[in-house]
C-alpha cells in the first residue's frame, strides 16, 4: 500500500477518534453545519428550479415572450390578434412565432355531456404554438394550418391529466367527438405527461374558435406571442424590429394601434414573473446561516486545536513535520463536514418539502423543484468551502506553534496565546453582526406583513362566500338567455335560509384578474380612440356593492331600472381623482368598447383592492352584467359562509344540471390567498433569523465557556483573594457582551447597506426602518445576555481550592 494512503487511513483514525472523545460536542457541529449546508441546498434548489434550469422547450434559450403596453404604463399583459399576424408575416428576426391566449377568469370551458360539470382551463393557439416549444402530442396529432383558419374544424388536444381523470386514459375517445361548452369538438390529441403550458392549462383549442370577429379584433389584447431568435440575433434587435413593424400598424390603424408598444423578454423571465428578488434575498440569508455555523465551528476546532498544543508540540518532537500536523487538523475538519453532509441531505429534502407546502401555487416551475445534478454539485462546493474554512482555521493555528514552549508550558497556559484569542472573538462579533443582519431582514418583513394585514380592502370581508359559474355556450348560445339564467339564478339564492345579499360579478378583487379597456369622456379635451384612456372594468350585478359592502362616496348605486336601458356606470375614487381632477364627474358621459350608447356616471364608490392588499388602487368602472358565460357568485350570510356551500350547488343544480359550480372559497381565504408570497417570504426569513440568532448565542456561549474552563486557576485566585462571586459573575458577562456590542454596531452598519436589496419586498416600511433594526438589536442582546449568564453562574462556583489543587 503507497505510504500516501496510510498516512491518510492513518489521519482518518486519529481523526474519528478525536471526534469520539467529545461525542457531544462532535454531534453539536455535525447538526450546526447540517443546518446551514442543508438549508443552503434546499433554498439553491429552488432558485436552480426557477431561475437557472433552462425551460423544457427547444432551443429555450433563444424563446422570447411579446406582449404590448400603452403609452401612460398601462400593460395589457398581453398582444392583439392582428398585431401577431403582421408581427409573423413582417419580421425577419424570428425564426418561428406562435401565439396562445391567457390564462385567466374567462378561460374556462365545460367538458362533458349535457349533464357534466367538468370544467377545464383552456387556450387558444395557433397551429406553430407546439412546434416552437418541441413538443408533440404523446398520442394523436397537432393542428394543422386549416385549424388556424375561422370555420375550420372543431377540433381539440387535452393534457395528459385530463386525459386520465376526464377520459379515464382510454385510447378509443381519440378522434371521437366530445361536448365542449354544448358543442361536438373531435379529440385529436393527448400532450405528454408534464406539459403545463400555459400554466394550468387542460385543453387546447385552435384559433379558429376565434371566430371572424376574433381574428380581426384590434382591440382586445389577450394574447401571448411566442418568437424563436434567429442564431444571429439577439433580444434588442427583435425588440427594434417589431417596434418598427408596430409603428407602421400605428399609422395605419390609428383609432386602435396608435400609442401601444411592444415589450420583449426572455421566455423564461415571463414565467418567472417578479419573484427573483423574493429568491435571491432568500438565498442570501441561508449563505449568512452557513458562514454563522462555520463560525461556530471554526471556534470550536480551534479551541480544541488550543487544547490540544501540548500533545501536538509532543507529536512534533517525536518527528511529526508540520506539514503532517497542518494535515491531521485539516482531515478533522473534512471527516466533520462530511458526516454533516450525509444528514444535510435529509435536511435538505425535508426543507425543500417545506418551501413547496408553503408555496402552494405562488411559486413559479415548481415540478422543476428536487435535488437535481446542479444541486449536488452545488452541495458538493459548499462542503467543501466549509471543510476548507472548518479545518483550514486550527491548521494554520497548528502552525504557528512551538514546539519547545509547548512542551515547558503548564495546562494552564495552553490555550493558544492572545492572537489566537482575538481570533476566537473576531469570529464571534461576526457571527453576531450576520446574525443581527438576519434578525433585521426579518423585522423589516414582519413589520411589512402586520402593516400589510392592516390595510382595508376596500369592503366588508366577513361573512362573505364566493363562487364561480360557467356556463355551457352550446345551451346558451344567445346572450339574453345567460342574462335570464343569472337573474333566476340571484333570485333563487337570495331565498335561501341564511342568505342576506346576493350579487355576481364578471371578476372579484383580490383575485389578481381584470378586464381593462379604453374609454372617451364626453365633450373631453381627447376624441379619438388613438388617444383614449384605459381603466379597469368590472360588470356587476345590481346589490354588487351592497353584498360586498363597498361605500357609495357620491351618487347612487345601480337600479333595477338601470338593466333595461344598460347606460348607467359607476367609478371608483381612484377614477375620479386620475380623469376628473378638481371637477365633479357625476352626470358626465363616456364611451366604453363595444357599448353602442354612451354611459352615464351615476355614482363613484370607494376603491378595492384588486390584484392584493399591497397593490396600489386602479382606475375602475362598474356596468351592469350582461350576457356572461361565467361570472363569480358573492353570497353574505348571516352564518358561517362555508356551510351554505352545498346548498347554493344544490341551487344551481336544480336549474341546470349542467352549470359547474368551483373555486368556492370564502373572502377570508382570499385574502389569506393574496399574501401567500409576503407569508413564504415572512416565515422563512424569520425562520433563517431564529436559527442565526441561536448559533450565534451557542457561539457566545462556546467561547466563554472555554474560557472560564481555560481560567479556572485566575478565577479560583481571584476567590481565593477575597472577589466576590458576584465580581466574577460581572467580569464574565462584560467580556461577553463587549463582542456581543460590538458585533451588533458593525451588524447595524451592515443592515443599513445591504436590506436596500430587499425594498422591493417591503410594503410600506423603509428598509432602515428603526423600529425594526431595534427590535432586532434588542432580541439579540437577550440571547446574548442569556448565552454570557450560563459560563458566567459556572464560574461563580468554581472552588478555589479545587481550582488551584489541579494547577
């Protein structure tokens, strides 16, 4: 066997054996360090699933996402028909483009016969949508370029979960036809397991379902455009192109196209939306945690390393080099960190678990969430960072012993000398000022969510239970019977034992879903469609605001009389304020979409809060509900809104069998909904400062009460002497705490820079917000307290005689 692998085998030995003489202390740092390297896997394995891992389509890298915004930042959130015909027929930047519509409250569809109420998310796509991505239909085949085409075939793919739990996976429905809202649809394809896009969708249908009016609809902006680079393009070149292809669609259509602009980005940026910034302070918080465990341990091996100087001046003089010595520290190290490594791993998946329930559905690309190979390997450099900085630490300590004086030196003197106890508390006022770095993060969060939880959404929530409807647009083909249905329907469930108010709505706040578009003011300063303003819509029923508890600020609310003639609106504050300033806009006019009268403002109501309590509050305008083919139900009960669930469903079962009734949620959840991303944010910050604040008292404790063992014979001389317990008990703690103060200073220092990252997390707070950073401060000088106390109470009790009898 080469002398190399039995000095190895041989350091290993001596190595295990070390670890085994203070069991506790060993375990100590095997599960400090699990902790940190665990949660640092865990938090980079969801950043490696969200942002690094490359999308499952072809040629990924080079997907871009088109959508177009107005000029004044009002943003679609997606692009018109017609601008992706001409964006595809003009560019020459694009290899391929596809379009595909949102997903959002319109895009349901029932599935089923006459008697089903199976409801799917659908999409409109052209026939290029699956060929852009690479991917093809597991079973069957895609659509054709007739399908793309009004009055092509009725033709349709599902995912492979519908397929199973819709078709129960049998074969025979392909090429068969099937109810799609009422109507005979033919099954041509089944996509493979684990395509979800658009997110969460179910069904695919051609853009021939568009229709005439469809296609050439200008004004509706509900689509996405995929484009696929060329090789020799890049992002702003596209971006260029189509801004100049859209400007030419601006001259020639000016009463639509005019002042929309397109927007460019990388597909991926698209899904992932605005929760970088969420991750990487998250990942930043969980390094702070592994180098605050280093830390730890860093000062427990190099007190053991201290401990230990006799027997390696002895280990010297028998002819060990320093080299082997340097080594024997270093392997120490390795053989810690490695047994940290194996229960990291667990720690990992158990934390990688617990970041997916807390996600829900928030988080974007969680079925990309797991230990993949960058993981691993991202697992595999933090250990070894770690074993570098856990046994490199005491090895350089090792080196600069002597020797000759350790062997003259006493027990009592082996301690390492000053500089090595300087260096002990250096680490200790850094792991205190990371600490109190975390501990600011997760005031300044908590401070945001309880500032957060306090904002008033706009109307009364309790009480309140909340449904969706669709309706089959095969049974109801004409708009006056979806009207009808939904008046019976209101009527019905306001008979209900327990019901106090009953209304509908085409969206409902909160949900994060709209339906904006443009208007003119009458005898306004602007009178053209070119220059038209934009606001949110909402078509509500008649006791809408009254169910909801909105205020009326001027004004009336809706009447009955108000549905025959369908020329009434009512606006929100922020409306008023941002279109009629200084002026009183009851009895003024618009002009709103495809209303062939002008619209009379009635009335002006308080503002709620759409897309969350930490939005800002939009423009808004409310019409009375027409022709639907879904709409949300709000009932107000006077008991517990979850318990008068079944029997709405039985409502609307009795008049129509076919209408499914989902999403049945009451507001509370809603709202419980909307602050799910300032919630995972929250819990896992707070969680991360918990845990920095009790490694870092473990290390306040660690060095003192190393120290006190170390001056046990000063101590007892000090009692012998005539000191007081009380004099050691004060001299203990204010070593302690003159690390403790100082790490906080330079902690503070710290916050002040680096929680700027993190503003755009916070609602409404600074990201120097005093009361958090003292709130902070004062939390981890408890701990510290506490941590200098229990060395401190030990060494009160040393007895003088023991102490100076083993000198």
């Amino acid at each position: 066997m080469p002398r190399w692998i039995e000095d190895f085998v041989a350091d290993g030995r001596c190595g295990f054996r070390q670890l085994a003489r203070s069991p506790l202390v060993s375990a100590v740092c095997v599960v400090t360090l699990a902790l940190g390297i665990g949660a640092n896997a865990a938090i980079f394995s969801v950043v490696d699933g969200v942002l690094l891992r490359a999308l499952p389509f072809k040629n990924a890298d080079r997907l871009v996402d088109l959508t177009e915004y107005k000029t004044g930042g009002v943003d679609s959130g997606g692009a018109s028909y017609p601008d992706f015909l001409a964006w595809r027929r003009q560019n020459t930047v694009f290899e391929e483009t596809a379009a595909y519509s949102l997903i959002n409250a319109s895009n349901d569809i029932v599935l089923g016969g006459p008697n089903s109420t199976e409801r799917e998310r659908y999409s409109t796509v052209t026939n290029s949508f699956f060929t852009i991505l690479g991917v093809q239909p597991a079973l069957g085949h895609g659509f054709s370029d007739a399908d793309e085409l009004p009055g092509g075939e009725k033709v349709f793919l599902v995912s492979d979960t519908v397929w199973r739990g819709v078709f129960g996976g049998d074969p025979h429905a392909l090429y068969k036809t099937h109810l799609l809202d009422g109507e005979d649809y033919t099954l041509i394809g089944v996509m493979p397991p684990g395509f979800d896009f658009p997110k969460g969708c179910g069904i695919w249908v051609p853009t021939s379902t568009l229709g005439e009016r469809g296609v050439h609809d200008r004004i509706s902006h509900s689509n996405h455009v995929l484009g696929r680079l060329r090789p020799d393009t890049n992002l702003s070149q596209a971006t260029a192109q189509i801004a100049t292809i859209q400007e030419r669609l601006a001259e020639i259509y000016p009463d639509t196209d005019a002042d929309w602009h397109p927007r460019a980005r990388p597909l991926l940026n698209a899904i992932v939306g605005n929760v970088k910034s969420s991750l990487l302070v998250l990942l930043g918080a969980v390094g702070f945690i592994l180098l605050i465990a280093c830390t730890n341990v860093v000062n427990v091996m190099l007190a053991r390393a201290s401990a230990r100087k006799k027997e390696f001046a002895i280990r010297s003089a028998l002819g060990a080099g320093l080299t082997r010595l340097m080594r024997q520290n270093l392997t120490e190290g390795f053989l810690l960190v490695g047994l940290s490594v194996v229960l990291a791993v667990a720690f990992a998946k158990w934390g990688l678990a617990l970041t997916v329930s807390l996600t829900s559905v928030n988080l974007p690309r969680m079925e990309s969430f797991h230990l993949s190979w960058p993981v691993v390997a991202f697992l595999t450099a933090m250990a070894t960072f770690t074993a570098m900085l856990v046994g490199l630490a005491p090895a350089l300590q090792t080196s600069r012993f002597a020797p000759e004086g350790g062997l003259r030196e006493g027990q009592r003197s082996c301690t390492g000398g000053r500089h090595s106890q300087r260096f002990r508390n250096a680490l200790i006022v850094s792991e205190v000022a990371l600490a109190l770095l975390l501990l600011c993060g997760a005031g300044l969060m908590l401070h945001s969510f309880v500032k957060l939880i306090r904002v008033h959404p706009g109307f009364d929530a309790e009480h309140l239970l909340t449904m969706k409807i669709a309706l089959p647009g095969g049974a109801y083909p004409r708009l006056q019977q979806t009207s009808a249905y939904l008046d019976r329907l209101l009527e019905q469930l306001q008979s209900l034992p327990g019901v106090q108010s009953v209304a509908a709505a085409s969206t409902l706040p909160l949900s994060g879903e709209s339906d904006w578009g443009t208007f003119l003011i009458a005898g306004g300063p602007t009178a053209d469609w070119a220059n038209a303003y934009a606001a949110d819509w909402r078509g509500v029923s008649v006791d809408y605001f009254r169910t909801l508890g909105i205020p009326v600020l001027r004004g009336r609310q809706f009447m009955q009389a108000d549905a025959k003639n369908q020329n009434t609106v009512i606006i929100n504050e922020a409306m008023a304020r941002k279109f009629w300033p200084g002026s009183f806009p009851i009895g003024q006019k618009i002009l709103y979409r495809d209303y062939p009268n002008s619209l009379q403002v009635v009335g002006i109501v308080g503002n709620t809060k759409g897309g969350g309590l930490n939005a800002e509050a939009k423009p808004e305008m409310y019409t009375l509900l027409r022709g639907f083919w879904y709409a949300f139900l709000v009932v107000r009960t006077n008991q517990e809104p979850s318990k008068m669930a079944a029997a709405i469903r039985e409502q609307v079962a009795a008049l129509d069998r076919g209408v499914p009734v989902y999403q049945i949620a009451t507001i509370d959840q809603l709202l419980s909904s909307s602050l799910a991303p300032q919630r995972f944010d929250l819990f896992l910050l707070v969680l991360f400062g918990a845990l920095a604040v009790g490694l870092a008292a473990v290390g306040v404790y660690g060095v003192l009460a190393f120290n006190v063992s170390q001056r046990a014979h000063e101590i007892g001389i000090r009692l012998a002497l005539g000191a007081h317990p009380r004099d050691v008990l004060r001299l203990i703690v204010r070593q302690g705490m003159k690390l403790v103060c100082t790490g906080i200073v330079l902690g503070m220092v710290g916050a002040v820079a680096l929680t700027r990252l993190m503003s755009s997390l916070l609602y409404n707070v600074s990201p120097t917000d005093p009361v958090a950073f003292l709130a902070a401060a004062v939390l981890l000088m408890i701990a510290a307290v506490l941590a200098c106390y229990l060395p401190a109470r030990r060494a009160m009790c040393v007895d003088p005689i023991v102490a100076l009898r083993n000198e």
